[in-house]
C-alpha cells in the first residue's frame, strides 16, 4: 500500500502543474478530503486506489474531477461589503467609450458559483445612472460544477441567507417550482448580460476580450509569487486604460506588480491603471 504521504504529493504536484494551486502541509488535509469525494464518485475502494490509476493514465473524468475539487469555492453575496460601494462608484464614475456604445466590461475571473457576478448585477442594476452605457459580464472558473450552478442561477435558502438581504432576495429571485421548494432562481433580466466560460488562470487571456474592471478576489493566494506575477500582468493587458482590479480583502499587489495604481475607494484598496497619454497631433 502507497504512504499517505506519496499520494498526497503525487496529487498536489499535479494540481500545482495544471492550475498553479499550491497544497502547503498544512492543508493537506483539505487536499485529502477532496480526494476521499473524487474516490466516492469515481467509485474506487480507497486513495491508494485512485493514486495507482492515476499513475497509469488519468482519464478526462477523473481530471476534471480533481480539478473541480482542488479549487475552494468558498463564497457568499455580498462578500466584503464594502467592495461592492466601490464598484458602484467605479461604475457611476465611469466615462462612456468613444461614441458613448459600448457598455461597461466586468470580468469575474474565477466566479465560483456565481455569488459574486449576481451581486455586482444587483450593484449596477440599482446604479441605475441614465449616464451609464450598460454593463455586460464575463463570468469564468476552472471548475465545471462550480460553472454549471453559476449559470443555473439557482441557490438554496441557506446560500442565499449568506449576504442577501430580502428586499433583494425578493427583487432578483423568484422561487422554484415546487410545493416543497426550498432554492431560489436569478430573474432573467439580471442573468441576461452575462456570459459564462470555462477558464484556466494559466492559460491565455487572447481571446476574452478587453475590460475596465476585473474581479480576481481570494485566487492568486493559492498561487506562487512568480505565477501571481504573471497572471497579474496579463490582467493589466487586458484592462482598458484606466480600468480597475479589485482582489481579495487580504491580498495586496506588493511585490507583485508596480505598473498599477493604487487607490481608496469606499474603505477598499483598488488597484487602477494608468489612463493613457493622449500624444498632441
């Protein structure tokens, strides 16, 4: 039988190596957990089990399986109060593109279950500024499941008793069918401007388009300081002049990237970049 210990690395080594995540030793026994969920599913006797096929071939199931769970989906609405004033400030304050058609670009860079976009919906939706062009999101995450309920839009009485208060419980949600149903359902109209798609951090941004906020809250710390460094840098390629970055409550840009701005805005730390120099003609 393989040690405890030559699974679990085996298992870290290869998060690491596909999304970047690292597994320290003392959260292995996250790692664990997850793996005692992927043998249930996958329906194999035991870890050691799982480690011997995934020593000889890794099927398309068992790696999205595993890159599912070694993600923390942890999240609620509304988390960090205090982010969402900011972000409804960036968005009032925001100056319409040249000939005042293109909405407001967000990007949720890893979306989880979708607590976060609803929420900045919700935020733009009572902006409700005839000065504003619009807003339009592109909602990504790496996990599959976490993707699939965010589209749904559908959330339990106990998820939305995290961070939603009821006048906009019952504004935004509607109840699922069913005498006995205890979830609630994103109305349409907040669901209508946003996209959904699956995106691993380590790979290309070529494609996603261009943004003036980006959202990566509570991702890069699971990230080492060269890993963090570049996808940092790719996000500032991808922001718009001017455009903002919001991340996580407990993370900072220090000794990561230096092209940013950083700014206060309603209590929150943002990090800005620089508007373009209009050359003179």
């Amino acid at each position: 039988m393989s040690s405890k210990e030559e699974y679990l690395d085996f298992f870290a080594q290869f998060i690491k190596k596909e999304l970047g995540i690292i597994y320290h030793e003392a959260n292995l026994y996250q790692l664990e957990t997850r793996l005692n969920e992927i043998t249930k599913e996958l329906k194999f006797e035991s870890i050691d089990e799982l480690y011997k096929k995934a020593k000889t071939v890794i099927s398309p199931d068992m790696k999205r399986l595993i890159l599912d769970v070694a993600t923390n989906n942890e999240t609620s609405f509304f988390r960090d109060g205090h982010i969402f004033d900011s972000i409804a400030e960036i968005y009032r304050n925001s100056s319409p593109a040249p000939g005042g058609l293109s909405p407001f670009s967000i990007w949720s860079a890893a979306c989880s279950r979708g607590q976060e976009i609803y929420s900045v919906a919700m935020t733009f939706d009572e902006v409700n500024d005839a000065k504003t062009n619009g807003w339009k999101i592109l909602a990504t995450d790496i996990s599959e499941r976490a993707l699939e309920q965010a589209k749904s839009g559908v959330y339990s009485q106990l998820e939305v008793q995290r961070g939603l208060v009821d006048p906009k419980l019952s504004k935004y949600f509607e109840k699922t069918p069913g005498e006995h149903s205890n979830s609630w359902k994103v109305k349409a109209d907040l669901q209508r401007n946003i996209a959904f798609k699956k995106q691993n951090l380590l790979d290309s941004f070529t494609g996603l388009g261009s943004f003036d906020l980006i959202l990566c809250r509570n991702v890069l710390i699971y990230q080492d300081v060269e890993e963090r460094k570049r996808i940092v840098a790719r996000m500032y390629d991808a922001l718009n002049s001017g455009g903002h970055l919001i991340m996580g409550a407990a993370e900072s840009l220090m000794g990561i990237n230096e092209d940013f701005e950083t700014v206060r805005l309603c209590g929150a730390t943002i990090y800005k970049k620089p508007l373009a120099i209009q050359k003179a003609s």
